[in-house]
C-alpha cells in the first residue's frame, strides 16, 4: 500500500503562522542581543573586544545549531526538534536576563543562539511541507515578513526601554522568551509533517536508515543537488555577511560612530517597519511567479547599494535612516526570503532541513568569525567597512543569479513513491494559472 501525504493538509496558514514565528525569534534575538549588550556595557563593565566576543559567539551558536538541527530533523521528525529547539530558546533567554557578568552572559548567548539556529532549519521545512503548491511560496515568504516584524518589534522594544540600562536589555531579551514560550506551547498541538512520514517510510523501503541517511548527507556535494547547494552557499554567506554585520552592529554605530542615543537610533525600525511589510507582502506575491527574478535583480541593487549611503554622505540619523530602509527594500526581494524559497525547491524531503541547516550554518560561522573583529574596523574607518559590506554582498548577489536565473527547481513536483523517498529531481517551467500566480491561495 502506498502511504501519502494528503494532498492539501489542514490548516496550512495556521501552521505557517507557527512554526513560521521561528524566523520572528531569530531576527528578535539577534537584534535585541545587538542592542541589549551595548545597554549592559556600561553597568556590566564590558569591553570593546568581550561585546565582539559575545556577538560572535551568538552568530557561531545559531550557525551549530542550525548544522544540528537541520540533520536531526530530517533524521527523527520535524515536531520533536522544533519542540525541543524553542525550549532551549526560552532557556537562552533566561540566562540572558540573569547574566551578571561576561562569564554568565557567554552562556546564555550559547543557549540562546543553539536553540535558535536548531529552530529555523526545521520549522521552514514544515512550513513547505504543510503548503499546497499554490501558497508554498507565500507561505515562505510569510516566514520572511515575520523575520522583519521580529526584528521592528525588537527595535521598538529598545525604543521604549533604551535609557533603562541594564534593565533594558533585561526586558528585550524577556520579551523574546516570552515570544518563545507562548510558541512552544503553539507547537505541542501541531502534528507531524505528513510529508517527512510519508518520505521517511518509503525511504526505509527502500535501503537500511544508516545507508539512506548517509547517501542523504553525501548527495548535497554530487549530482543534481551540488549546484543549487553551492549556489545557496555563496549567495547567502556573502549578502547575510553584510546583513548580519550592519543588523548586528547597528546599535552600535548608531552610538560610537553617529553619537546617537540607543533609544533614538532604536527608533529607525519603526520608520521602515511599514516599509519591511509592504515589502515582504509584495514578495510573497511574486515569489511563486517567474517575475521573482526580475525583483531580485531589482532587490539586489537596493541591497548592495544601502549600504553606500552612510560612507557617501556621512554617518548620521537621516543616512542611517535611509539605508536601512533602501537596505529593507533590496532585502525583500534578494536576501532571506528567496534563499528561503529555493531551498525549499532545491532538494528532496528528507534532505530538506539538512541542507538549509548547512547553508545557515556556514553563513553564520562567517559572520560569527567577522563580528569578531568588526568592533576594530569600525573604530579605524567606518566608511571602508560599510563600502566592503557593498562590495562582498554584490558578490553574494551574482553567485546567487548565476545559481537560479534558469528554468524553475521544485521538488515538491515530483511522484509520491519511492522515487520521490530517493530524491529525483523535477525541474519544471514556469505554468502557473492565475490563481497559482498570485501566490495567495
């Protein structure tokens, strides 16, 4: 008897919505951790080179995480990683609040940023699996505004709390583990993907678990899956290099660089929070349709060039205003959201978390490396390093539409049997009928 997923499963949107929200508390704990340690400098005697640790110790966190959780999805089942993952957000988080010192606050990035990283891989998966063919891109576009509302909701936050001091960054990282609570609490009523059961026993069919799991590993590096797995490599390392760079250090070159107060350059996120969602909708009705190549081109310029506004006309409010909303724009179209949406087209059910969990992984470990020493460069010439983000997230950009410009991937096209437990590539061209295009229904 031949198993299968339903071909529509129930509460698509629902499930979208929460396991979706793992991209909130990513991009939440990342900026909320930029802002939180620049607040606790001052009562916690921290210095230049233990923030650069700590920033690139949560960045290097996410990244292992995101390596493990990846494989430990695929392997054991989407619902008891995301499970365990947002318990260990929730406990980063405590620590967070906690931490009285470098030693303590070390830890609790390390939990923090585990929990987080463990998370994304696998909750994005279950989003595509649960998502008909018609909203699967909308749906992961969703995951992508989500990742911009966590990140305004952080700066808000910081708004309102950034002249409390150590209290608060207390209260930014109290409001990502409660985010994180009500969300594991969400995700114990959400079942098993049906499309991971169904994969996992026509692949035990097929061969032992230990030689599909270790062919499953190998495939990323040969056949048809090496080239949009290299492509994914270059192109998110490189635009999340920069975007992780200018996300993560924000607070602080708004404060040593522009000399700008951390509740008011806080503020800029909500300027462009109405830009971040416009954005995000508008991709989440193209990213289905053969026109997302044309808005990533269009992104890609936004990106690369936000970046050159604060070097050409000066640090200030207004230049830093603007490139992050110039930025917010180009990331729209050409930065997560479309890494998100190819990975899900790219590779096979039970190589899917697997391989986005390594993409993620590798990016962070370079930005996590990078963060180390970005306090330096900021300090010998700020507009050199905003002009290298230019440059390297341009580079990431090319490898990008070198990788994806041809006819579409989707590996949600092919048969339901043994054949799709192995993995067989589909590579389809863009058919869509209206109703598919708009990338709503």
């Amino acid at each position: 008897m031949n198993h299968r997923a339903p071909a529509r499963p129930p509460h698509a949107w629902r499930t979208g919505v929460v396991a979706g929200m793992a991209s909130y508390v990513d991009a939440a704990a990342i900026v909320s951790t930029g802002i939180a340690l620049v607040l606790y400098q001052g009562p916690l005697h921290l210095s230049g080179g233990q923030i650069g640790v700590l920033s690139g110790a949560l960045t290097a966190a996410i990244a292992t995480g995101a390596l493990l959780g990846g494989r430990l999805g695929d392997r054991f089942g989407r619902r008891r990683v995301f499970t365990a993952t947002m318990a260990t957000v929730v406990a980063g988080c405590a620590l967070m609040v906690a931490g009285g010192g470098f030693a303590p606050l070390l830890l609790g990035v390390l939990v923090l940023g585990l929990g987080s990283g463990a998370d994304l891989p696998v909750a994005l998966a279950t989003v595509s699996e649960s998502a008909t063919d018609r909203n699967r891109a909308a749906l992961i576009g969703f995951s992508n505004v989500l990742w911009g509302v966590g990140a305004a909701a952080a700066g808000t936050v910081a708004a309102v709390v950034g002249g409390w001091g150590r209290t608060g960054g207390q209260v930014l990282y109290a409001h990502v583990g409660a985010v994180a609570l009500a969300l594991l609490l969400a995700r114990l009523r959400l079942p098993e993907s049906p499309a991971w059961l169904t994969a996992r026993r026509e692949r035990c069919r097929a061969a032992s678990p230990r030689t599909a799991d270790g062919a499953r590993t190998r495939a990323l590096f040969t056949g048809p899956y090496l080239r949009p797995f290299a492509a994914l490599l270059g192109f998110y390392a490189l635009t999340n290099l920069a975007a992780n760079t200018s996300g993560q250090f924000g607070a602080y070159v708004a404060a040593d660089v522009a000399h700008l107060p951390v509740d008011v350059s806080s503020r800029l996120s909500l300027l462009v929070l109405p830009v971040a969602v416009a954005s995000g909708l508008w991709f989440m009705r193209i990213a289905g349709t053969p026109r997302r190549m044309r808005y990533f081109a269009f992104g890609g310029a936004c990106l690369a060039g936000g970046y050159l506004i604060p070097p050409l006309f000066g640090f200030s409010l207004a230049t830093l205003a603007l490139s992050m909303a110039v930025n917010t724009v180009g990331g729209a179209f050409a930065f997560e959201g479309i890494m998100k949406t190819w990975a899900q087209e790219s590779f096979p059910t039970l190589l899917r978390a697997t391989a986005q969990g390594a993409v993620i992984a590798a990016a962070r470990y370079l930005a996590a490396a990078f963060a180390l020493v970005t306090p330096a460069l900021l300090r010998f010439d700020p507009a050199l390093l905003y002009g290298g983000l230019a440059a390297v997230s341009a580079a990431g950009l090319a490898i990008g539409w070198a990788g994806f410009r041809g006819a579409r991937r989707d590996e949600f096209a092919v048969r339901t049997g043994p054949a799709a437990a192995e993995g067989t590539r589909s590579q389809v061209p863009w058919k869509l009928s209206p109703a598919q295009s708009t990338g709503w229904r």
